[in-house]
C-alpha cells in the first residue's frame, strides 16, 4: 500500500527534532511524536522506516503514527509535535451568577412541607425564579458535587 502522508525532513528540522530527543526535557507525547517524525523522515539522509516498524520499535499504535504524518504534511512541524486539545467543548449550562444563585437557594431552608432540597426540587425552583430557562436535576448535582 501506497503511503499518503510522506514525511520529508528539512536537516534543519531533524537536527531540531535530534535535540529535542536527546535532552529529553519535553513531555512524553511529544518525544514520542519526534521520535516518529525521525524514524519515517523519508528525505535524503532519513531512515525512512515503515509504520509497522515504527510501531514495534516505539511502541505507539499504528493510528498514532499515521496521524503525526498526516499532520506534519498538512500543519507542519509545530502541529504535529503539539497535543491537539479536544476542538468541541460544550457550552456550560449554567454561568457563574447562575451556579451562585443555586448554591444560596441550596444553603436557605427547604421549601414547606419538604425536610430538605432535592435535585429535582432545586432545578424546579430555578426554573421557577427564571434563573435558567431549563435546568436538568444532573446539572444541579454537578454544581453542587464541585461546590461540596
């Protein structure tokens, strides 16, 4: 088969990646993704390793391999060195007067009737200010699970 992501290395580049290796001060993962980067640099000078030898010598999976070449070829050096973060982040559901608001309802006394909050009670009482719009019981748990 056919490679699509075909790593050639500037020297400049592997002399970089040479150094990096050898003080070994960086984090794990981006060692790992050097080491990967100088065992499949297919430019005059470079090993040019297969990935399942790159996987057996290095001990990363064949997905982790292929990813750092795909990113090196399409974002560069930099990109592929780095840890991605997670690009969808929900949006919190409650915002900090919001998550203040619960906490104080949550500290007063009980409703009548009811010898302490619930979960659903709680949601209930927000709606019912119109604090929130909707709240679900799980969301007033998280909060307050963070609050202690």
């Amino acid at each position: 088969m056919r490679k699509q992501w075909i790593v050639r290395l500037t020297d400049e580049q592997r002399a970089r990646l040479r150094r990096l290796v050898r003080a070994g001060a960086a984090p794990a993962r981006q060692l790992a993704h050097a080491r990967i980067l100088l065992k499949a640099d297919q430019a005059p000078g470079g090993p040019g390793w297969r990935d399942a030898a790159i996987v057996q010598a290095l001990e990363v999976s064949r997905a982790t391999v292929e990813r750092v070449r795909k990113r090196f070829t399409q974002e560069g050096l930099e990109a592929a060195l780095a840890h991605r973060r997670p690009r969808a982040t929900k949006p919190r559901t409650l915002d900090g007067q919001q998550e203040a608001r619960l906490i104080a309802l949550s500290c007063g006394g009980p409703p009548p009737g009811r010898e302490r909050w619930s979960l659903r009670l709680l949601a209930d009482r927000l709606v019912e200010l119109e604090v929130v719009e909707a709240v679900s019981h799980e969301t007033v748990r998280q909060v307050l699970k963070q609050t202690r």
